[in-house]
C-alpha cells in the first residue's frame, strides 16, 4: 500500500539542556536515558530528512545498528513514565512522518508497534488518538501486505476501541473510512497467518459489540472503488467463516471470537438474513459449528469442568446454532442433541460440587454462582427443549444407542430443563416410553414427572 504523501518532514523533538547531570538523564523512575532516547529519535529523523531529499524514492533500508536501536523504543515504551516522554517529544508525529514515508515493512512494523504500546496509558493514549492525519494512515495501514504491519496495526486500533475514553472517535472513523470493511475481510480470507488471524477476529468482534450501526453498514453498503474484488470483500459473514474454518485446525480457542461476532451478525435483521439468505453462508455456519462442538468441545470422557474452561466457546456456539435452527429449518444431528444433553449434565455436575463443597471458592464466603455458565446452560436448555419437543422416535432410538449418554446423563439434563421447560420434557418421555419404557420410568421417578395417562 502507498503510504499517503507528506508535504514535510517531522518536527525534530524539542531542545535539551546538554548540561543536564547524569542524575536528571533518567526518565521518571525508570533507569532509560532521555539522551539516549533523544539521539534515537534524532537520528530517525535525520534518516527521513536524508532520504526524503532523494529521489522521492522512500524510506527502503533501515540498518541493523538503527532497528535495534528502535525496537529498544519499542520496548520501553511499554513503561509509563517512557510513553510519556515520548508523547512531550512530540514522537507520533514523527512517526506519522516515519511511516508515510516508509518503504520499509519492518520499519513500518516498529512505528506502528511503538505507538500501540504508547497506546495503553490513558494520556498517550488520548494524545494519539486525536490526531486525526495519523488515526488516517493507520485506518490505511489495514491495506498493507505486511502480516507483522498488520498485527501491530490490529493491536493499536483494538486497545483503542477497547477504551471508553477514545472508542467513540475512532469508531466514527472506521465507519467513514469505507476500505477498512473491505480491508479485514480481505485478510481474513487470504491470510494463514494464525497471530493475525486471531487479532482481526477480536478487533471485528469489539467494533460489532461497541457499535451495531457499524455492523449495519458493513452488512449493507456497497464495495468501494479500490477494492480488489468488489463481489466478495464486503460480505463479512463469509469471511468470518472462512477465518473461523482455518484457525480451527491451528488454535481452537481464538475461535471465541469469531463465533462472538458470527453470533452479534443474528442479533439484528439485516445479519440474520444476510446468513439465511439463499446467496448467505448460513448453512455452512451451521455445519462448521456443529462439529466444533461435537467434535472439539465438551466430550464423553471430559471431566465436568471443562465446561468452565470452555464456557466462552460454547456460548456464543450454542446461540448461534439457536438462531440459525430457528430460521434454517435444519435438524440438528443425534450428535448434537447428545452434546446438549452432556453439558447440562457437566452443568449440573458443578453447580452440584459448589453446593456439597467440593468446589474450591477463592476465598470467597459465599459460593456463587458463574454467571457466565448459567447463561451457557440456559441457553443450552432453549434449544435442548426445541429439539426434544418434537424429536422422531429414530433419533431417540440412535440416541439411546450412545453408550456414553447413561442414565445419569438423561436424569440430569432432563431435571435441568423440567422447572422451565416442562412441556418439552413431558412430550419427550411420551416419545421415550414407546421406545425405552424402563427408562422413561426411570426419569419420571427421578425428576418427579407425572404424565397425564399414568
């Protein structure tokens, strides 16, 4: 990506007193050196300065002696004190020259690095975020070739969108600057780089959770005139997916996010129909989620708690596949009924152990209970409840063949559901008396049901 022209070069930092003892060097409280920090940014200065007298050609070599040099800026500016002095040097702007001018991938990479970590103290920060000039070139930067680039520039604008004291600007950016929609999907689709890959699912996944007019837009505007491939760059929902599909083979837990956003896209209209759509990608959503978590998730010889570790996962898995089944009209596999049954079950299980103390607290007085599970097995007992209400006698027949789905399971699972779901239960165990009676016995018994014709 070409780097939008500059009409001058940066602002060289501000004069120091060369008198200054060695005890005043000290940036705040940390042992880094004002003057050496200085004479590096001097001499970036001097390099744009130099080249930019050329033929116009761009900033293209960076030594070695310069790029250690920098990347010991890029560290230290993960220290408070240090972000600080570098916003008095005015360095964003220097770096906003830096990188306008860069043809080179990795000194772009450390530019943009340097201010994502300046990026995480409020002050800096606000300092950063307000300059508009810079925030454009970075919003451009999601263009760029360079996976590395394009990580550090992920990173920077998710720690800002992340933050409440800045969000707002920069969501309003990203909303008017209409190639970086295009910009994402295009790495989504095209990247196999699984640390970029990560990143962008959690940048698109905060910007659908932040601003859902956003998400609106990107669901239904129009491709810009840059774009490579303006039938397929804007549909976001496919590049989820596709992201989704190849982080799954390399690391299962960076797919919290994409299932996050994949699920925010049927929370409004425009979303759930650009899925279930004839053009729309929602059959192979459904497909790819059901053997996550049929497959990667909560299985037979699993302890209970592992719906702790998995909880974030399974959530946003289980209500999309909710909102896919009510509007797919798709029957859900034996294999995912019986993973439903086994995380009410595991469920139980753990609310079980809190309950008798078995379950360490933390210190905590009172045993409460985690939120984030009881949202999970609610909404794992909506669609448990949907499925049983009307379940053939086949797909009962094929559960009841599982081995692993004991009596145990069923009694569980099914007690889980009755308080809220009675009617879905009642109908279930009449299905079941035809094809199992001793068990159907079994479960009234247990869960104190009393079916009309007994």
């Amino acid at each position: 990506m070409d780097s939008p022209r500059m009409d001058r070069n940066p602002s060289p930092p501000p004069g120091r007193d060369d008198e200054t003892g060695e005890e005043d060097d000290a940036i705040g409280d940390t042992v880094y050196s004002k003057h050496w920090l200085f004479s590096t940014l001097t001499r970036l200065i001097q390099m744009v300065t130099n080249k930019d007298s050329d033929q116009g050609e761009g900033l293209t070599e960076l030594s070695e002696e310069l790029e250690e040099e920098l990347c010991k800026v890029w560290d230290m500016a993960m220290d408070k004190d240090v972000a600080g002095f570098l916003q008095e040097f005015k360095t964003p702007d220097i770096l906003l020259g830096v990188i306008a001018k860069s043809r080179n991938p990795r000194l772009t990479e450390i530019c943009v690095g340097i201010l994502g970590n300046m990026a995480c103290f409020p002050d800096t920060r606000v300092f950063i975020s307000q300059n508009d000039e810079l925030a454009a070139v970075l919003l451009l930067l999601l263009g760029d070739a360079d996976p590395p680039t394009l990580l550090e520039t992920c990173r920077l604008l998710l720690t800002c969108v992340s933050q409440p004291d800045v969000a707002p600007l920069w969501l309003q950016r990203i909303l008017q600057e209409t190639s970086t929609c295009s910009n994402l999907c295009f790495i989504m689709r095209s990247s196999t780089n699984v640390e970029l890959l990560i990143k962008v699912g959690e940048l698109v996944d905060k910007l659908f959770d932040e601003d859902e007019e956003l998400m609106k837009s990107w669901l239904s505007g129009t491709p810009s005139e840059t774009d490579q491939d303006k039938d397929t760059q804007r549909d976001v929902a496919s590049a989820l997916l596709e992201a989704a599909v190849q982080l799954r083979k390399e690391s299962p837990k960076a797919l919290e996010a994409y299932l996050h956003a994949l699920q925010l896209l049927t929370t409004v209209d425009e979303g759930l129909q650009n899925l279930v759509s004839e053009e729309g990608c929602g059959a192979s959503v459904w497909k790819m989620v059901c053997e996550v978590v049929c497959e990667d998730l909560c299985q037979p010889d699993d302890p209970p708690v592992i719906l702790q570790e998995q909880k974030g996962l399974l959530a946003p898995a289980l209500a999309l596949l909710s909102a896919l089944h009510t509007n797919l009209k798709t029957n859900m596999s034996s294999a995912s009924v019986a993973s439903l049954l086994r995380i009410l079950y595991f469920d139980h299980e753990i609310e079980h152990a809190q309950e008798s103390g078995d379950e360490p607290t933390d210190g905590k007085a009172e045993k409460e209970r985690d939120p984030q599970l009881q949202v999970l097995a609610e909404i794992a007992a909506e669609l448990l409840s949907t499925l049983l209400t009307d379940l053939p006698m086949d797909d009962v027949s094929e559960l009841l063949k599982m081995d692993h789905l004991t009596e145990k399971i069923w009694v569980a699972a099914l007690n889980v559901l009755r308080p809220q779901h009675n009617t879905s239960v009642l109908r279930f165990i009449s299905t079941l008396t035809n094809v199992k009676p001793e068990l159907a016995d079994v479960i009234k018994k247990e869960c104190s049901v009393v079916l009309e014709s007994d």
